[in-house]
C-alpha cells in the first residue's frame, strides 16, 4: 500500500505599494509556486495589504483570487491562490 501525501505551501507577504493580483502574482508568483515541484500544483499566498492610506477594509470578493502561473520546462500550469487582508485598519468606531 502507498500513501501520498499532499505538501501545501503558504507563502506569506506583505506589500506597501501595489496588492492588486496581478501586480501580486508577478512579484511573488514564481517564488511561490516553485516550492510545489513535489507535491500538487497549488500554491497559496498570503499578503498583508499595508498599501490602502484610507485604512478600510475592501470587499472580500476583491480579496481571493486564483491565478495560473505558468512555469517554463513545465508540461501543468501551477495555481496560485491569492489572499489580500487589509492592513494598516481603522477601527471602525474611528471611520468618517
């Protein structure tokens, strides 16, 4: 009997000036999605967004993504998913 055993990596960031995802994905993609070589194909970032100056949250639809990161030499595109918390917050109490 053979047992497989899946191999998750989270890579984990943070970013001051642009988080959009493709922004994201371009900056961080390859490193992330190169540590799955020996386990699946799926990746997962994590990036504390210090870059919003107005100190709100967003909405969540805008915050996870999944992006295919192609890899040369590679016959399977790898998947990146991206998750985007707000940093730098205001407390809501404090919001105008």
């Amino acid at each position: 009997m053979t047992l497989h055993k899946t191999r998750l990596v989270i890579e984990v960031k943070r970013e001051d000036t642009d988080a959009s995802h493709d922004a994201l994905c371009r900056k961080y993609g390859a490193q992330a999605t190169e540590y799955t070589n020996t386990s699946a194909h799926i990746s997962f970032l994590l990036v504390l967004d210090r870059s919003r100056p107005d100190g709100s949250a967003g909405y969540i639809e805008d915050k996870v993504s999944v992006q295919v990161v192609p890899k040369p030499c590679d016959s399977v595109p790898r998947m990146l998913v991206i998750v985007v918390m707000p940093g730098r917050r205001k407390r809501p109490s404090a919001m105008t």
